[in-house]
C-alpha cells in the first residue's frame, strides 16, 4: 500500500514472525546466545521468557535455521495437560506414532530416542507458549529428561513462554525441575534510544532511502508501545499508512500522536497513554 510511496521492497513492520528482521540489540542476542548456548552444551533444559510480542518465537525461527541436519527437532505450540497428552504431542512433534495407552508411547518414545542416540543424532523438543503447561505437565517432563545415556543427555528440551513461566518455575513445587535449568533469559522490552534503533534497522532491512520517522515520533512509539517489538511494528505500520494517506514525506511527533490516539480509542491493542509527552 505505501511501500512504493516511500521506496521500501516490503512491508518494514510486519507482526509476523520474520528471522530475516531480528533487530540484534543486546536483549535479542543475549537471549539467541542462551539458546545456542544450550544446543551447543547438550543442556537438559533451556528456559527463554519475555513479554507477548518481545520476539521469543522469531528468535525459535532463527535458532531452527541454524540447527543442522544431525539433530532431530520436534515444535509443541499447544499446552498438552496430563502425562499421557504431553507423551502423545511430544510423540507427534517428533513425527512418531502417537496412538496406545501411556506405558506403550513411553516404550516408544525411548526406544526413539535410543535408536536416535545410537545413529549419533540428538533430539530437541521444543515447547512454545509453555507459560500455560500445567505443575503435573512441567513435572513429567523432568521425568522424561532422565531418559540417557551415561553422562549424555538423549532428551534436550527448550521452553519458551511469557513471564508467568518464570513465575511458575520458581515455585517450591517445581523446585526438581528448576534445577534442571542449564541455560536461561528473560526477554526485556527495548528501551528508549533502542527503539529508535529498531526502527532504523527495520526501515534499511527493507531498502529505505532515508531515515522516515523523526526522534520525536521514534520517542513516542517507545513510550506507547513499552519496548516490546510487536507493539512497535503495529503503531509504525500504521503510522506508515496515514502518512501516505497525507502525503507525508516523514513521519513527525503529532502524526504519531494521532495514530496512538485512535488506536487508543478504536484498537484491541494495549497502546499507552502519551498525552502528556511532549
């Protein structure tokens, strides 16, 4: 829609997950080192938590392109509940038959592994929104990383969640599981002089000639938006949108504020208040 007004290839703020976008501010890449930190040291569990729209899940797309041909990889996106669902999903992410009573999938997911193990490959199950995995669920778990061999752990496991998973996690009740945790972040929103960056970069990734949003409505977005990327890309996305719908060359402090008004009248999304900034 704007993007031949302002010479940009694509979209520069899409809410989609984008690996080819990742802005590697500090946050970003101390989070992807922890992932890899994690593959790389055969950790049992890595543990990454953030805000919605922090950029959790773009960093799993980055982390799946990297990983190679030796390691099997397996995505739960749901939030299965009980031992026997867990065993079932864990079963499907890894492509494996996951039909028969619990003591059947858990023969079969050992001899999986076993098997895996044997042909020098490893395994990776990946849990994204685990924030909503019940105490019984995150428990098995812990249950099924004593699957090994020797000193080698066949099973690693990735959890990825909101901040409610850290909650959940440093509870006594999962105090065996916490323990388990080689490798760990939490995702924080950007700050100030971050977010200008971020935009920036989003803008250059996507061929723009020229710097398109003033430090003023680079500090609005920030303090609407709270530094979470998400919410970012949705008020300079539509930002974008009224400033060709005016025919504005750059985009300035009171467009921003009009977009942040109407999306706070008329919009789902939790944009601040920044009346008085200014």
């Amino acid at each position: 829609m704007y993007e031949a007004f302002y010479q940009l290839k694509e979209k520069p703020f899409s809410i989609l997950p984008d690996p080819d976008l990742i802005y590697w501010g500090r946050m970003h890449t101390m989070a992807f080192t922890m992932l890899e930190f994690g593959i790389m040291t055969n950790a049992g569990f890595t543990v990454i938590t953030g805000e919605i729209g922090a950029g959790k899940t773009t960093l799993l797309r980055h982390l799946l392109r990297r990983i190679g041909p030796g390691v099997n990889v397996g995505m739960v996106d749901t939030s299965p509940q009980g031992r026997h669902e867990l065993l079932q999903w864990t079963l499907m992410a890894l492509e494996q038959p996951f039909d028969g009573d619990y003591a059947q999938l858990f023969k079969r997911l050992r001899d999986f592994l076993h098997g895996q193990y044997a042909a020098g490959r490893r395994t990776v199950l990946i849990f994204d929104e685990a924030q909503n995995l019940e105490p019984e669920a995150l428990e098995h778990l812990r249950m099924l990383s004593n699957i090994n061999a020797d000193k080698y752990q066949m099973l690693q496991l990735i959890l990825v969640g909101q901040p409610q998973l850290r909650d959940l996690l440093r509870e006594p009740r999962l105090h065996q599981f916490a323990q388990r945790i080689s490798s760990d972040f939490h995702l924080r929103p950007l700050d100030q002089q971050e977010v200008a960056r971020y935009i920036d970069f989003r803008l250059q990734a996507v061929g723009a000639p020229r710097s398109l949003f003033t430090a003023e409505a680079c500090e609005l977005a920030a303090a609407a938006s709270g530094g979470v990327p998400r919410m970012i890309n949705v008020l300079c996305d539509t930002a974008l949108v009224y400033g060709f719908a005016g025919s504005a060359p750059v985009i300035g402090g009171d467009l921003m504020r009009e977009v942040i008004s109407d999306k706070r009248q008329y919009s789902i999304f939790p944009v601040r208040d920044v009346s008085r900034a200014s």
